[in-house]
C-alpha cells in the first residue's frame, strides 16, 4: 500500500511563490507517474501538472509558466514549485502517484490560499 502526503500550502499574497511537496512510500516511486491536482468548493478536481516515470511534463494551460513540476526519486518526493501566484490559484491541491493500469493512490490534501 502506497501512502501519498502532501505539504507546502499555506497563505501568500498575490504574485508570491510556494512549493508544494509530495512524498509517496514505498521503494517502487520511480516507477509512478505523479500528478498535482486541485480543488475548490463546489467545483470538479482539475489537473494541474504531472510528471512521468522518465521527466516528461505536461501542465494546464492556466499554469503553464507560472508553475513547475519536478520528481526527486532518492527522496521519494514530487514538488510543484508556484510562482506568480493568482487569487484564482486558491484551491486545496491534491497530489497522486500512477502506475498504468491501476487506480493512482492519492494525498488528503493541502490547501493554498492566494490572499493580501
């Protein structure tokens, strides 16, 4: 069984940066894709950002630039590094951890609030 846990979030102002990590047990992090994923009241849980097994990324077009998603495989951990933060921004983001095939495994959530 994998556990996935999210932290990072917190409130910034408006233009601010945060990084979120996500870290995933197990010996097998390698092998997931990774994704960040956000939510917001009365809305569907959206994608953010993955990253393969091999590095390759891929980013919603109301992230793109802004935002960064990286793997560390010797420490088990995802990072989504927000800069230029929006209001909109704010949301509970949610990580998971995917192998093809089989239902990802997913963090309980940190919340980001974008606020002066």
């Amino acid at each position: 069984q994998v556990q996935v846990v999210e932290s990072g979030g917190g409130l910034v102002q408006p233009g601010g940066s945060l990084r979120l990590s996500c870290f995933a047990s197990g010996s097998g992090f390698s092998s997931y894709a990774m994704g960040w994923y956000r939510q917001t009241p009365g809305k569907r849980r959206e994608l953010v950002a993955t990253i393969t097994r091999g590095g390759d990324t891929a980013y919603a077009t109301s992230v793109k630039g802004r935002f960064t998603i990286s793997r560390d495989n010797a420490k088990n951990t995802a990072y989504l590094q927000m800069n230029s933060l929006k209001p909109e921004d704010t949301a509970i983001y949610f990580c998971n951890a995917a192998l093809a095939g089989e239902i990802p495994y997913w963090g309980q959530g940190t919340q980001v609030v974008v606020s002066s």
